[in-house]
C-alpha cells in the first residue's frame, strides 16, 4: 500500500449496538456533530478517507524478472559463447530473440497492476457534514469517524456508517452485496451480532447508493477500514497466478535444459577425449545448444495466443494477458454472479394477481412494449385501479429508450403501467397527490391520496402499495373479476397461496390496495396514517431481475462440455434458489450463512451437490475460489460489482462484465464486453481449440529438437564431421525460416465439431505427460534416422570449413521433412492430410520455396554453408523426406483403429435433472 499514515483496526459489529452507544464510543454528538479541532486530530490518526493505491514496480524491475527467466538465461549463454568463439552472426540473432521475449513479457505483467487503483478512483467528491453545529460542504476524503453526515435520494454514500435516523431510505448496494433489488433502511439496532453485510438494514456504506428518502448518519469507518477498503486489502493480498500453460512451459522449459545440456556436457567430454581444440569444442557446444533449446517456443507460443486473443476479441471477449486465452480451454467450474451477469439486472413485472385472478407479462427490462395475457374465455379485465396504484405510489421514471431514474423496482412498475396503456408522467400531473404515508420499513407500505375518476365520476381515493403481508392485514373487502367487492376472509386463503406461489418462484412481491374516502380531504391531510385501514384488495404483482435470453442454452452447453455452472450471489436464497432451477443448474442451494458454518475440509465435500450461493459476502466468494482450486478446478469467475473483484482476481480466469464497474474490470483478466453469459461459452470453446493447437504444436516443435539433439550426438559420438552435424546458423534458420510455417498452418486449422462435447483437459495432467513425449521421442527418432541416412548415403566428403553436398542434404531433408511432418501433426489422432488442406498447402509452399533459396542462392549458400544440388539429388531429398509423413500418418492409422475397436458407442446425453433447491426463506 501506499505509505500514507493510516490506523487500521479490528471490524466493529456496530450494526448491533445501539445509536446512542455508537455516537458515545466515537466521541461524537449526534446534534452538534465534531468539533474542527477533533477532525483533524482524527483525520491525523487514520488518515485520508480513500482507498491507498499499490505501489506500481518500476519498468526495469519487470524487465529484469523477465530476464531472469530459465529460457532466457539459457538464450545468453549461448550468445555470450558464440561472442567468444566469433559466432557473431549467431549471437546477434540470439540477442535479438531474447530482446523479444522479454519485451513481450514485460507488456503484458503491466497491463495487470491497476485493481486497487481503481477503487481509489471510486470516491464520492462531497459531502454534507455537521462540524461545529454547522452544517457544511466537504470533500469525502476529508470525513473521519465520529462525522455527523446528512443524506438524500441521489447521493453516493461517502462512508461506512450507522444510521441516526431516516425517512423511507433505500440504499442500492449492489456493487457491494450483489443484491439486485435496493435495501430498505431503518435505524432500528439489530440483535444479530453475526448478521450478514446485506441484512444490516441500520448501516450504509460507501460507494453505495441512495435509491429514496433521507437519513442522518455517523461515521463510522473510512479509508481502508470501510467494507470496500477491505476489498481493497483482499485484492492486494490475492497475488497473480501463473496460468496453467505458464506452470506447464516452466516446467517443460527445465526438462528441455537439462537434456540440452547433459547433450552439451557429453559432446564436449567427447570432443575432449579426442583432442579437439577449445574453440572447436565451443562451436560444438554452441551447435547443440541451439539445436536442443527450444529457441522459438516462448515466440510462436505467444503469436498463437496473440491469434486466440484477436479471435476472441472478435467474439467481443477481451484478454488482457496471451496466457489467459489457454486458460479458458482448461475452465472445468465456472461461478457465475447473478445480477448482471446470468440476469439483465433489470427489475421486471413476470406475474399479475389481479382481481382474484392470474396474468402473464411477457417484455424484456424496462422496455415499454410487451402483453398482458390471461385464460381463454375470461373476461376483459379493467385495470384502472390498479394502473393508479402502479403510477401513483411510485415516483420513478422510465424514458422511452429504457432509462431509470429513481427505485428499480419502482421502474417495473411503470413499465407495466406502460404496458397496460397507461402514461405515468401525465398520470402524475393529472392526479397530484393531496396527502401521503411514505413508505418506511417499520411498516413497509406507502399510501397517497387523489382526486380520481372512477366509473365516470370524480373520487377521493386512497391508494396503497407495499409488502402483502401487511397490505392485506389492513384490507377487509376484495375486489373479484367485474370489480364486485367481497369479505376479505372468503378469499384471504386463496390470496396467500397466490402469494406463496410467487414467493417460491423467487418474485418480489408487492400488493395494491383502494380505499374510497369521499368527503374526508382534510382528515387524510390532518392524520394521513389513520385512514391506512378498512383497504379492499385490489391485487399482487411479482417482480424478478429475468435471465438473460441466451443464459439457459449458455448452461446447457457448459454442462455438456463437463463444466459445472454454480451461482453465487447476494440475494437472498429462495430468489437465487429459484433463478437456479430455471437456468437448470445442478442440484443443491446454500445461504451465506451456511457456508460460513462449514469448514473448508466439509465445503470441498459437499461442493458436488451445491451449485446455488445465496446471500454469500466478498468473503464468501474468496473463499470459494481458493477451495475450489485447492480441489483441483480450474476456476473462471464472472461478475460487474465492486463486491466480486477479490474473487475475480483469485480466480484462474476472472471474466468481468463490460457493462460493470471499472474495479472489476482491472481486476478480472477477461471483459466479455457484451454482457452475455454465453461469451463467455464461446470463449471458452475457443480457449480449447488454442490448446488443442498448443499441444499440436508442441509435439512438432519437440519431435524437431529431438531429432536435432539425436543428430548432433550421433555426430559427436561417431565422429561424423568433426561432431558438427549442421552450423549453428543452419539450426537458427531451420527454427525461424521453416518451423514458423507448419507453426501458422497447425493456427489456421479449423476446430474439430467434437470440441465440446468433451471434458475439460486435467490440469494435473501436463502437456509433457508420458504419452506424450514418448511419441515426441519416436517421431524424433524417425526423423534423426531419415536425416542421418541422407547425409551418409549422399555423394562426396564432409567438411566443417567449407559447404559440402551431405551437410546440404541433411539440411534440406530436415527441412523438407519439417514441412511435411508439421502437416501430419497439425491434428492427431486424426489425419493431417484430410480436408481442409489446400490452404495449409498454399502456406507450405512457402518453407520449400525458402529451402531451395537457402541451397541455390550466392548469398545464402555463404552464410549457411550451403552448396547447390542436382536435380538428382533434389529428387533423393523429396524421396528421403516423404518416409517422414507416411510413417506418422501410419502409426496414426493404427491408433485410430485401435480407439474404433475399443471403445463402446458413446451414449445419447442425458437430459439435465434439476433437483428440488434447498433453499432458506427471507
């Protein structure tokens, strides 16, 4: 962090002590505020109220730990050594390459420094504080615990705070809990000391916002010690992992030296032995090492994953580091966030209760078009009652383009307006209201009151909206179809069991309710509250954030590929219960709560049969991705709040919304820059495909290194040239001029249609497992021994001063060999000369082309030590090279028999079985 004088301490449960006690252990007046001498005594304690940036590390400290790098130390050796023996033309290409490396490196570690200096960044500018008595105007940093602060609808919340008093405040705390719908505040102290961050109705916190009403609040926290400092502290503590491709070239990098240089110790004790003077044995020494490290490998590695990078840019997924696109085709959990990110985070009317009766509501968001349908053969229902509830015990607005000012969840209810014909603005100003109850937690409902016409003539109305509960504990008559009131208890059964049913499917509730007061104006204007009784029921509405269209077949398809989908999210668990078992998502739910009661050792066990979160904190989410990989997945976590940035930077791949805050967008490694769940599908089928490809071309960077290692011993050992099988300029050229061409037909060829159908790879199981190099090995034998063959059996003696027709025969048959192995092992195990090939072999024309270039031409015959061939020759080369591609393409054909063979017909997938959800109530 940066060196800013900041106390920190230990979280105090201020949510359950009561006002007058938090005032008195802050030193405060809940009146008068704090005195300026007290601030600024405070303000020199714990300092600044901001998030404290970490410190950047300088460009050179990045470079130098690039540098550091076992491929790169190995790269400056050997061109240190060929400065020495005057290998000058070899070192300056090795230079160059190394210079590369670490460029690349080094761009891309300081793309992923900027997370906690985004929250910084997130600071409410002002605030209205009591100092001295004296209301005033200050910058939030300068706030200090014990400030006495005043806020309104609008305002950002400037710091962790609880409550003195407040007037129907709702507070949206999304980007901090997850929670879609705004929170209703009360000052009212709670008795749970352990409640969850969500459920603590007497605090607000900051950078959350006030979606209604007023309120007085003391200080409680500031700067880091607030609940989006500790973010903050999380995401410095969570250090950046190295992606599995990362782990896995690390590792291959090593076994690849200690082969390269035990082949260099023996060539040298072996030239040694025979008398071979020291500037020979270093060429020797120079030789095998660039023909057994894997020169071009971080290279070619990073222009693959430079390609996967523009594919999925395209696919409007944006990575930040080449690594993570490689990382995606591992993901085996993915743990979504709910709100914004499976679901439009767009309140929504789905279900009308309605005069006794059910309706449907079909539209997306907030925007206005959309039906209400009912059941055949009943009547035209006449909403009017309701359309004046919806318009007038509301105030938000929604504009024609689907913008909202004002309570979401207030916004749905104008949209449904809109959907029933009705305009709430005009409705607003036709109707104003003479009297109000606003709305306030301790009896969650709202009632106004208006001159309105009903059935043709002119009423005194009152209107009430809030919780069913306690609506209908005011009501005595209800309205049936034609509006034809009868006793609330002949119907009171009937209107809970509507109620329990949208609160089973997860809906958020809210009932209407009338009340004709012709006559008594000026009683509902004296004592508004006391005429809140003798209500008739007018009906319910069930309001839910929906799903995104796509997210349902985006789950599907996960699951089908062997992911597990599993939703964490800070709303309560029925809701997210509910969500999960339309998405068809595993079986089992959990509250936050829960989870917290478990240890890690009963988390990981039960994990298989939990894929609903509900009410889970920053923490939760943590902790989930740490278990998750202690356990072996590689774990991708998407979501947009400032609450989901710790787990998204823990996760293997965090995928942040483009819609989200910019927190959460450093702190993730991928944007989906579309919003869409199923992106991210995408993404990952093509993070396989790059994989595939990576793997594809490991195997014909390593048969190639083989064969050169096997060459240069067999030289040595048999003293074949002096030890020199090829010049180290041969070797560069074959890694550069010919390897680089097979390398961009294995990127350029197309998915196999069964990609996801399987399982995701085990990250245990590493690209250099046994299998796998035992078939590097065989294939570089057999290109060392067609190699080898050529240069014996071609005409005339060999020289290493001059060129000679066997070294140019051995280059060109490696080089030709090169080109038609990299076309049998672009796919395996199925045929790489199967279609699509005629544009692989366009791009192969073009190595044969260089390869002829290389032997032919003056100038490059010089720097190669190259000499011309007959057409005799030419014609032998072709013949040794195409052993090459034929032998693999055989032992392919009986790996492919042998899998026909043995395995049993794969059997139709299952359909998805969604178990019942456990789930706790509100």
């Amino acid at each position: 962090m940066a060196a800013t004088h900041t106390a920190t301490r230990e979280p105090t449960n201020w949510h359950a002590r009561d006002v007058e006690s938090v005032v008195s252990t802050l030193s405060s007046d809940a009146q008068a505020g704090l005195s300026a001498d007290r601030a600024a005594e405070l303000r020199l304690r714990y300092g600044a109220n901001k998030i404290a940036s970490e410190p950047t590390p300088s460009l050179w400290s990045i470079a130098l730990r690039q540098v550091k790098d076992l491929m790169n130390l190995m790269l400056i050796v050997v061109a240190i050594v060929s400065v020495v023996i005057g290998e000058v033309p070899t070192a300056i290409v090795v230079a160059v390459l190394v210079v590369l490396n670490v460029v690349l490196g080094t761009r891309q570690e300081r793309k992923a420094r900027a997370s906690v200096d985004a929250l910084a960044r997130m600071q409410s500018p002002r605030a209205r504080v009591i100092r001295d008595g004296n209301l005033t105007q200050l910058d939030a940093v300068q706030l200090v615990p014990g400030d006495i602060v005043r806020l309104e609808s609008g305002d950002i919340v400037p710091a962790d705070g609880r409550l003195i008093t407040s007037a129907t405040l709702e507070t949206q705390e999304a980007a901090l809990t997850g929670e879609s719908a705004p929170v209703a505040k009360d000052p009212g102290t709670l008795d749970a000391a352990d409640a969850a961050l969500g459920d603590r109705a007497d605090m607000v916190y900051q950078n959350t916002s006030v979606t209604r009403g007023t309120a007085t609040i003391v200080v409680t926290e500031t700067g880091m010690n607030t609940e989006m400092g500790r973010i903050a502290s999380m995401l410095s503590a969570v250090a950046p992992a190295a992606s599995p491709l990362q782990r896995e070239l690390d590792a291959l990098t090593k076994v690849l030296g200690v082969i390269a240089w035990t082949a260099v110790a023996v060539i040298v004790v072996i030239g040694a032995l025979r008398g071979d003077d020291m500037t020979t044995l270093l060429l020797l020494g120079i030789s095998m090492g660039v023909s057994a490290i894997p020169t071009g490998l971080p290279t070619f590695v990073q222009a693959m994953l430079a390609y996967g990078a523009r594919q999925l840019a395209d696919a409007k997924a944006v990575v930040k580091n080449l690594t993570d696109v490689e990382t995606l085709g591992a993901t085996s959990v993915i743990n979504s966030d709910k709100t914004g990110t499976l679901t439009m985070n767009q309140m929504t009317v789905r279900s009308l209760y309605f005069h006794c009766r059910w309706y449907t509501v079909d539209g997306e968001g907030y925007r206005k078009s959309g039906k209400i349908t009912r059941v055949a053969g009943s009547d035209t229902p006449d909403f009017t009652l309701l359309a004046y509830g919806l318009c007038l015990d509301s105030d938000a607005t929604v504009s024609d383009s689907g913008e909202i000012v004002g309570d979401p969840t207030e916004a749905a209810l104008v949209v449904l307006a809109a959907k029933i014909g009705v305009d709430a603005p005009l409705t607003r100003q036709t109707y104003p209201r003479v009297a109000a109850v606003p709305f306030d937690s301790a009896y969650k409902f709202m009632a106004t009151f208006h001159h309105l016409r009903v059935d043709g003539d002119t009423r005194f109305v009152e209107l009430v909206k809030g919780a069913p509960d306690m609506v209908l504990a005011r009501c005595a008559t209800a309205f049936l179809p034609g509006r034809r009131a009868v006793p609330i208890d002949e119907v009171r059964e009937e209107v809970t069991a509507a109620m329990r049913t949208m609160s089973e499917k997860g809906l958020r509730v809210l009932a209407f309710a009338a009340r004709r007061l012709d006559g008594r104006e000026e009683a509902a204007k004296a004592d508004p509250m006391s005429l809140v009784d003798d209500l008739t029921f007018v009906g319910m509405v069930g309001i839910i954030d929906p799903l995104r269209p796509e997210a349902i077949e985006s789950v599907r398809t996960a699951r089908e590929a062997g992911i597990d989908v599993r939703m964490i999210t800070g709303d309560h668990a029925i809701t997210a219960s509910a969500i999960g078992a339309e998405l068809g998502l595993g079986p089992g739910a959990i509250s936050g709560a829960e989870l917290q009661a478990m240890t890690d050792e009963e988390l990981s066990a039960a994990l298989p049969n939990l894929h609903v979160f509900g009410r889970v904190t920053p923490q939760d989410k943590l902790r989930l991705a740490d278990v998750m990989q202690r356990g072996g997945a590689v774990v991708a976590m998407t979501g947009d709040a400032v609450n989901d940035a710790a787990a998204l930077k823990k996760a293997d791949i965090g995928v942040a919304m483009g819609s989200g805050s910019e927190v959460t967008k450093q702190a993730g490694k991928m944007v989906l820059t579309d919003d869409n769940f199923g992106t991210l599908i995408t993404a990952i089928r093509l993070g396989r495909n790059i994989y595939e490809k990576i793997v594809s071309y490991i195997r014909y960077q390593m048969s190639k290194l083989f064969s050169l290692v096997l060459l240069f011993l067999a030289a040595s050992v048999f003293d074949i040239n002096d030890g020199v099988a090829l010049t180290p300029l041969m070797v560069l050229f074959q890694h550069f001029f010919i390897t680089l061409f097979p390398v961009a037909v294995i990127m350029m060829d197309p998915p196999p249609p069964n990609l996801m159908s399987k399982p995701p790879r085990d990250p245990a199981v590493p690209i250099a497992n046994r299998r796998a190099f035992t078939q590097w090995l065989a294939y570089g034998i057999l290109q060392f021994a067609v190699t080898l063959a050529a240069m014996l059996l071609a005409p005339g003696d060999m020289s290493t001063t001059e060129a000679s027709v066997p070294i140019t025969t051995a280059f060109v048959v490696l080089s030709l060999g090169s080109v038609l192995s990299g076309l049998a092992m672009r796919r395996d195990p199925e045929s790489g000369f199967a279609a699509p090939i005629l544009g692989a072999l366009k791009i192969l024309s073009v190595p044969v082309v260089v390869t002829v270039f290389a032997v032919e031409l003056g100038f490059l015959q010089d720097l190669l030590m190259t000499t011309s061939l007959t057409g005799g020759q030419w014609l032998a080369c072709l013949g040794w090279s195409l052993l090459i591609p034929i032998a693999i393409e055989s032992e392919k054909a009986l790996r492919r028999r042998r899998l026909l063979r043995s395995e049993p017909p794969a059997p139709l997938p299952a359909p998805i079985a969604v178990t019942p959800q456990r789930a706790r109530a509100h």
